[in-house]
C-alpha cells in the first residue's frame, strides 16, 4: 500500500535549489521535497506522497485521518523505512497467487 500521510512541517530548507522540508508524522519525522507546496511554511500541516509534500491541509482533518490510519493499523508501515518495511514484507504471510485468483474453491 502507498498512501498519503498527512504531517506537521517542523523546518524548511533550500538544498541545492530545492524546497525541503523535515515532516513530523506523529513522532517520525521524515525528509521531504516542499518545491509544489510554496505556501506552506513551519506548524503547517500537509500532505506527503512518497517523499514530496502535495497540499496543505488544516491540523483537525490532519489529526483525525492519521487517527484512522492508526486504527486500521497501516499507519506504522507507511512509514517504515527501507530495510524495516523489507523486513516487515519478508516476515509477512506469502503466496504465490496475492490476487487468490488460484485459491481453491
């Protein structure tokens, strides 16, 4: 799954002529390209989709959709980082047909 995760801006740089930001999602905080959202700026909160901020959003709806996320339990996976989402993939339950389409009937 690869949603996007709203989170609070907490600092805002220009690296090498892009608009970075560092993004606190509820005690992780992450790296991420600002260049599409000029408008949001520190306490801001907005919406991230693989690693680029895409709109800001306003804090209650922020706070109530990283809410859901944490109780459908996919709050944590997006939010892994490379080799703790390969281990949580690794440790997960296989198959060779994830659509079921060759399940038995």
């Amino acid at each position: 799954m690869c949603l996007a995760i709203p989170g609070r801006v907490v600092g805002i740089a220009d690296e090498n002529g892009l608009r970075m930001g560092r993004v606190d999602f509820g005690g992780v905080v992450k790296r991420v390209c600002m260049d599409y959202v000029p408008d949001v700026q520190i306490g801001d909160y907005t919406i991230v989709h693989v690693g680029f901020a895409l709109s800001k959003i306003d804090e209650p709806e922020a706070l109530r959709t990283l809410e859901v996320f944490r109780q459908m339990g996919v709050l944590e996976d997006e939010l892994a980082d490379g080799d703790e989402a390969f281990a949580r993939a690794a440790a997960a339950p296989q198959s060779n047909c994830p659509d079921e389409s060759c399940a038995p009937k």
